[in-house]
C-alpha cells in the first residue's frame, strides 16, 4: 500500500471521526432526538461513502477502509471509553445493527460495480436520503403501521424521495431517455421502498444498496416498453401485498 493510500485512509476515517465528535457536541448542547442525530450521522456517512471512487483507486483499499471503520464501530458499541460517541447513533429505543451495514454496503458497491460510477452511486443515494426520509416522516407523520414499525407515510416518503433523485440523474448523466429515466426511476424506487419496508434492525442499510445495484443490473438496459410491463406488473404485486397489509387497520378505524 502506498503513503497515498494511507493518507487517504486516515483522512477519510478522520472525516467520520469528526463527524461523530461534532454530533456528539451538539449532543450536549442542545439536546436533539435520538433520531434526529442518528439520521444526521446516516447521511454524513453516506456522503462520506459517495465520495470514495473520486478519492480511491483500488477496491483493497476501500476493504480495508470498510474493515477498520467497522472495527471502529464495534469498539464504540462495546467499549465503555467510546459510549459517549456510540449514543449519537445508539439512544434510539430500538435494536439496530443499521450503522455497521454502511461500510459492509460501500464495500461491496465498490467491489460489484468495477469502476461504474452510476451503478455505485445511485443505491448509495437511495439508502443515504430516501432512508433517511423514510424514518424521520414515518416518526412524526405515521398513523398506519406496517411490518418492523414502518409506516405507510415513511414508505411513500421514501418512494418519493428516491423517484426524484433517481429520475434527475438518470436524466442528467445515466444516459437514458426522458420515458426510460422516469420508468427505471419508479421502478427502482418501488421495489427499494418495498425493501426499506420489510426490513428489520437496520438491515436496510445493507439490503436497499445491494438491492438496489441488483435492480440497475437486471433493469438497466431496458427499453421502454420492457420497462412499462415491468413497471405495471410490479406495481400490481405491491398493491395487492399493500392492501393485505392495511386492510385490517382499516377495518379497525373505519366502518366497511
């Protein structure tokens, strides 16, 4: 390994280093929910996580990378010199092995996508904002409840969210067609939403940007009508398994 690699370890792990002790700080100060300085540290170390084809060259490094900053996580959660760091992520009321999916997710989208820029960031996206999106409407607007404590509105935020960002920049820079951009992008964004809605313990961090390079693998290349079958057909399934879902909520509120 070359001392550029390794500057450019210890600069990326500094990043998060002081990302946490900045979170940490307004901890203290000012007294934010648990959530909320959760998801900040969501999308600082997905932002971190973007930036990494435009820092590293090699997938060795980025594995190492990844290695350490889960080490790194671990240490936190079990040593009592780092609680005071692990309860900007760790005071949420629930089991969560969310954070230590982040380094796993960047590994392997670094690994799979072999230099495909699109392929790598696109599911990172997805996990960094829509996710992020998904819990914090799901915590404040939800009323109707789905698997794992989702909600319907933190779904719809995350299919939103990830629709928008998606549909820009396969428009902008993924080479597709304004009708094969917007159908790819509902695609995409239905089955990760679905994905974010079954998932349990955090594992979306892992499942939604994995997914989510399996999606742009096997649907990418699509035409439009390819894409239009696809889309309704999908969009049939979610349906059905949605309705089933919060039909007896429905008929708990409401008179049928």
């Amino acid at each position: 390994m070359t001392a550029h690699e390794c500057l450019t370890i210890a600069f990326i792990l500094s990043l998060v280093v002081t990302l946490f002790a900045s979170l940490r700080l307004l901890q203290k100060r000012s007294s934010p929910c648990p959530e909320c300085t959760r998801k900040l540290m969501h999308v600082g170390s997905g932002l971190i996580s973007l930036s990494l084809p435009w820092l590293v060259d090699r997938a060795e490094t980025v594995l190492l990378l990844s290695l350490l900053a889960f080490a790194g996580l671990i240490a936190m959660r079990y040593c009592s010199a780092l609680r005071g760091l692990h309860s900007v992520i760790g005071n949420v009321p629930r089991r969560s092995v969310g954070e230590l999916c982040i380094p796993v997710a960047a590994a392997f989208l670094f690994v799979a996508s072999d230099g495909d820029v699109f392929l790598y960031s696109m599911p990172l996206l997805a996990m960094t904002f829509a996710d992020s999106a998904a819990a914090l409407v799901g915590q404040r607007l939800g009323q109707i409840t789905l698997a794992n404590d989702k909600t319907v509105e933190g779904s719809f935020a995350f299919f939103a969210v990830c629709f928008l960002a998606t549909d820009v920049c396969l428009f902008s820079f993924g080479g597709c067609g304004g009708v094969e951009a917007m159908l790819l992008s509902m695609l995409f964004a239905a089955l990760l939403a679905a994905i974010e809605a079954a998932s349990a313990l955090g594992l979306d961090n892992l499942f939604v940007p994995v997914g989510g390079f399996v999606i742009l693998r096997l649907f990418g290349r699509m035409n439009a009508g390819q894409l239009a079958l696809a889309v309704a057909l999908i969009a049939a399934v979610l349906a059905l398994g949605f309705f089933s879902r919060i039909r007896p909520v429905l008929r708990g509120r409401f008179t049928i």
